[in-house]
C-alpha cells in the first residue's frame, strides 16, 4: 500500500508540471512575438542587423541532480560577443559564442524553468532574446543493504545502507511482520541499526524503507535473516582427581547461560556414570561407589533447548586400587663374583594377590616373576657385569590392589684370572729374527689388551685379546737374556692380571771376507786392503795383520770398508790375517788374504846367467852405441826378473792350495 501511494504522489506531481509546463510555453510565445518586434524597431533606428534567434532546452524535464543543456540558434555565424540563459532572476548559464549552448547547474531546485536567452549584440548585429522551458522533477534515491544472513539467539544483527545520493536527507525504518525491528533517523548522520537481542530463533522477513526527501522520492527493499540457536560452552570438573575404589566421585558443571534449560549427561565411553535431569535445578551429580579401578574419561553432554545449542566438555578421574604397604624385596647374597647368579624374592603381598613382579636395575630387566601365586622368587642371568645394582621390585597390581614397588640391592664385582699364563713361543732366538710371545688362560667373554714389558721396554702388545693370542717382538733386540712381565689390562668384567717368563737373544754368527787392490807392488807403494760379507747392522772394527805386524786397522766398519799398507813394506810375500772384532749382537770372525811386495830393481844388471838371472852389464867404453846397448840390456832384465817372480808366485800358490 505504501508503494502505490508513492506512485500516485508521484503522477499528481506530474501532471501538475506538465499543465504548468504548458501556460509557460503560451506566455514565452507571445512575450517572443514582442520581443521580435521591438528588436526590429530598434535596428532600424541605430543602423545595426537584426537577427532571428530562438532558445530550447535539451531534455524538458531533468530529475535533481542532473544538469540540462540549454541552447540558441539563428545567430549569424559572424556574430561575436555571448548569450546569457536565466531563468526568473536566477542566472543558469552563459554560453561565449562561437558557442551556442551551456549546462544548466545539477543542483536546480525542484520546479518549472522559463528560460530567457539574451544575445548581448554586437557592433554589426543587434541584440537579441529568446524563450524556451524546462522542469526538475524529484530523483530517485538508489541504496544498498547489508546484514548477517544469520545470528545466534542473544544477539543484534546490524543492517547498513549505503550508496544514497550525496544530497540526500532523510530516515530509514526496519520493520517485520508490523514490528520495527530498528531506524535510522537521519541517513546524513547514522548508515545502521541494530535489531533487539531478544528475537526468538526462527527467520525474519523484513523491509528497509527510506523516507525520501525534497529532493528524492521514497522507496523501500526487502531482505531477510535468521536467528539460530546460540552456541553454549559448557564447563565440566570433578570434585576429586582420585577416588580410592569404593567412594563415589562428584562430577560438575558451569558456563551454562542463566536462562538455558535441558539436562546434562555424563559418560565414560558407553557407560552413564550419572545424569543432571533440570540444570536450572543442579549443576552436579555423583558416580556409584562400584566403579571399578581405572581411570575414566568422562564427557558432559548438555542437550540444548529451544534457544541454546548442544555442548560437550570433558574431565577425567581415577579410581584407585588398593594399596600395598608392607610389599618388601631382598636379594640373596650382598655381593657375588661375575659369573654367579643372585636369587631375588618379595613378600608381603596380600594373599589373594595376583599378578606378577618385575625386578629392574637401570631400566634393565633382571629377571620376573610371572605369577605371585605360584612363585615368590627368581634368579638373575649368571652374565650380569660387574658393579652395583640398586634393584627395583616391581608388582604389577590386579584388578583390586594396586601396583606396589620396593628396593634392594648387591654386587657384581670383577672376576679374578687365576688361569692367566704367558710364554714365549722358543726359549732363544737369534739376533734379528724377533720372538713370539703368547698369553692363555683368559674367559672368551674377556676383552681388553695383553703388554708384553722387559723392565721399561714394550716388547710387543696385542691391542684386543678377542683378535689374536700372540705378538712377535721387533727384530733389532739386542742380544742378551729377557725377562719378560705379560699385563692383561682387566675390562668391565674381569680383573687384571699378570704373568712373567724369559727369553735369550743370541749373537749371530758373521763370516768376513778380505781382498787386496793389487796382488804384486812395488817396494814403497801401499797396498789396499778391503773387507766383505760382514753384516748390515754390525758395527766395531777390522785389523789386517801379517803375523805380528799390524798391517792397517778399520776402526769402524759403518764408517769404512778398506785401509791402506804401509809403504815402506820390505820385499816379500805377506800372509794376511783378517779379524773382526765383533758387536754386541754380531759374534767375531776372520779371513785370509795375501800380496807380495817387489824388490827394488838395480841399476847396472849383471849379464844374464845360465839359469836366466841378470848378470852385471858389460862397460861401454868409448863406443858410441853404448847407450843403445844399456837399454836394451835393462829391456832384457827386468823381463827376466817378471817370469821369474811370476814362476816363485805360482810355485808358493799351488803349494798353498795343495795344503
């Protein structure tokens, strides 16, 4: 109805324009005819031109807020100067030629515009006017809502408008159902409204209608929303964290608004542990006392009404089993060597205890009893370490008693090695060969090192016994008697131990050999004697002898190989004797080499005899050919001389080699 009343407002309004329109268009016509006259008259007298001019607007009625373009034309196209268009005494707009039209301001009250255009004229045309018309009827005023499509009970839902005209004034009114639900007085000033907060759940149709004004027409939409039920928190606790079996437990609940009503049920898995039939009425209930032990996670499950919804929470409790005081453990022995078990015991269970015992050191299992109805004790593996174990005796509990722990104790200590024994593999060996040592007598679980010492010397070591039995010791010991210390380093489980035994390193045999540079010098030219066969490591000195005669000496055989004979030797065959002092390590031995040393030779032989021995030289005399005659008889000698010292030589050689 609201809507068709504003409707036909508007097509009164209208009407009554057009009508108005109409007696302005008769009035600007004949006020024209009059005008044209008097203009005519007036060029005439003052010897101007004339024009015919007539004015129109572009559109005959605008809505507020739009402009309208007025215009002339008829003005010859040379004329200068402009063309004001008023309306009443209200200036519209003034177009400058060469233009011929101007916008009317946007902002024109509502009503009807007679327009006058006056050409102000120019020095060769003369002014001139014209009418035309035009109307400003009412705009439309374009909004836009918005809203939550729904809210919970308890809440205001806040709708907005926006997108009005600028210029617009004006209320809005929220109404459902002949309910206004919110306003807004003065669009200028307030864009929203709140509905009330006490709106039951259901949907609400609404219209959102704004008033108009002066200027803009009425109008109103439509829309909707929702009110749903509110959401609810509900808090749950327990009275007690634990409950001893047999005491019921008080379980509660708060967060709950004033005005919610319904019940509140409490479970444990499938199970109702207790109900709240009115929660205006109470807000707790209590379990049965014949909950069994355990623990329980329990839910509260309020069922909403009307206005709230649904809600859980969740607490927990436990029922306890009963305790046992006087649970005790014992071990059987304080202390036992590794290798030997230890029996551990309980008592003092109730007698209708069931379950089992667990007896841990150090997070380890040391052993279990499986059923305390059946037995009260078990024995530790005989392969614990060595060391301290504070014991813990752990009951596991049944369906009616709880768990229960309690603590003794002993000792794993070390095993001692009574079998330990080391020896070396031979009683001697020769210098540079190195000797085997052995040990035995260790467990194979030992693990751990074997050091083999004579005094502050390491013989040799064997890093990990679970890898070898035996090390060889370095070549290069010098000979001598070893008395020798095996320490087996002990582990985790196994006491050190230790084990003595001897060996001998033998000097080694050597066999030097001997040579001469030249076997034949001559008389004041030493000789070279050098020496072989000794070996690499071996160290102290050579003398080369012949009979008592110390021909040279090697003092140090790392440094030389060979010495020199004196040279002044007398003439003859020298046998001679090679020894080596020996070392500490190497034993002493001898050669036999031998050389000659030749005689001077004279300077006047001797003829050569029957046998083939130089003679003296015949005398020369005066004759000229004597020096040839010499030197060919010294030719002849000496090549005597060389067989026949080759011939002794070889003779003395073979004689030696036959003996």
């Amino acid at each position: 109805m609201g809507s068709t009343a504003s409707r036909d407002a508007r097509s009164g309004d209208l009407l009554r324009l057009a009508a108005t329109s109409v007696a302005v268009l008769a009035l600007l016509a004949s006020s024209f005819t009059g005008l044209m006259g008097a203009s005519a008259a007036r060029a005439a007298a003052d010897g101007t031109t004339p024009v015919a001019m007539t004015a129109s607007a572009a559109s005959p009625q605008v809505s507020y807020g739009t402009a309208n373009t007025v215009r002339v034309t008829g003005l010859p196209a040379a004329a200068t100067g402009a063309v004001d268009f008023v309306s009443g005494s209200t200036p519209l707009c003034r177009a400058v030629l060469p233009a011929s039209a101007c916008a009317t301001p946007a902002t024109l009250p509502i009503g009807s515009y007679p327009v006058t255009a006056t050409y102000s004229g120019d020095d060769v045309y003369e002014s001139a006017t014209a009418v035309t018309a035009f109307s400003v009827s009412r705009a439309s005023a374009p909004f836009s809502a918005g809203h939550a499509s729904s809210v919970p009970y308890g809440t205001a839902n806040t709708i907005s408008v926006f997108g009005f005209p600028s210029a617009a004034t004006g209320s809005v009114a929220i109404a459902t159902s002949g309910r206004t639900l919110c306003t807004i007085p003065d669009i200028t000033t307030g864009s929203f409204c709140q509905t009330p907060t006490d709106l039951a759940v259901g949907t609400y149709p609404f219209t959102i209608s704004y008033s108009g004004d002066q200027n803009h027409n009425s109008r109103t939409v439509g829309s909707s929303f929702r009110v749903v039920p509110a959401s609810t928190r509900l808090d749950a606790r327990v009275r007690a964290a634990t409950v001893p079996f047999g005491t019921p437990n008080m379980l509660e609940i708060s967060g709950l608004p004033s005005s919610a009503t319904g019940s509140v049920v409490f479970t444990a898995g499938v199970a109702t542990l207790c109900r709240i039939d009115d929660v205006t009425a109470a807000s707790s209930c209590s379990t049965a006392a014949s909950l069994g032990a355990g623990t329980y996670a329990v839910t509260a499950t309020y069922g909403g009404d009307a206005s709230y919804g649904s809600s859980t929470a969740s607490t927990g409790f436990e029922v306890t089993r009963a305790t046992v005081p006087d649970f005790d453990a014992e071990a059987s022995a304080a202390s036992v060597e590794f290798g030997s078990s230890v029996v551990l015991g309980v008592d003092g269970l109730p007698s209708a205890a069931t379950g089992s015992v667990v007896f841990t050191a150090d997070g380890a299992t040391l052993c279990r009893i499986a059923d305390v109805t059946a037995s009260a004790t078990c024995s530790t593996p005989a392969d614990l370490g060595a060391g301290t174990y504070t014991v813990t005796a752990a009951y596991s509990g049944d369906a009616n008693h709880r768990a229960a722990t309690a603590a003794t104790g002993f000792e794993v200590t070390r095993a001692e090695l009574a079998d330990f024994d080391a020896a070396p593999a031979a009683p001697a060996a020769a210098y540079g060969s190195g000797i085997v040592l052995r040990y035995s007598g260790l467990p194979s679980a030992a693990t751990g090192s074997v050091v083999f010492t004579s005094g502050s010397t390491v013989l040799c070591t064997i890093a990990d016994v679970r890898d070898a039995d035996e090390c060889r010791t370095a070549a290069s010991l010098d000979a001598g008697r070893y008395l020798v210390l095996a320490t087996y380093s002990g582990d985790a489980d196994h006491a050190a131990a230790t084990s003595t035994s001897a060996f001998d390193v033998e000097q080694v045999a050597t066999a030097i050999e001997a040579s001469a540079r030249a076997r034949v010098v001559a008389a004041g030219e030493p000789n070279t004697l050098t020496l072989a066969g000794l070996p690499g490591a071996a160290t102290g000195s050579v003398s080369f002898s012949s009979g008592a005669l110390v021909l040279c000496t090697v003092d140090d055989i790392s440094a030389a190989d060979r010495c020199d004979t004196p040279a002044d030797l007398g003439a003859g065959e020298y046998e001679v004797t090679v020894r080596y002092s020996g070392d500490r390590n190497h034993l002493a031995s001898t050669a036999r080499t031998a050389f000659a040393v030749e005689a001077a030779t004279p300077l006047t032989p001797a003829p050569a005899s029957e046998d083939g021995d130089p003679g003296e030289l015949p005398a020369t005399g005066d004759d000229p050919t004597a020096p040839l005659v010499w030197a060919l008889a010294l030719l002849l000698a000496g090549a005597a001389l060389g067989a026949r010292s080759s011939r002794r030589v070889r003779r003395r050689d073979v004689a030696r080699s036959g003996t």
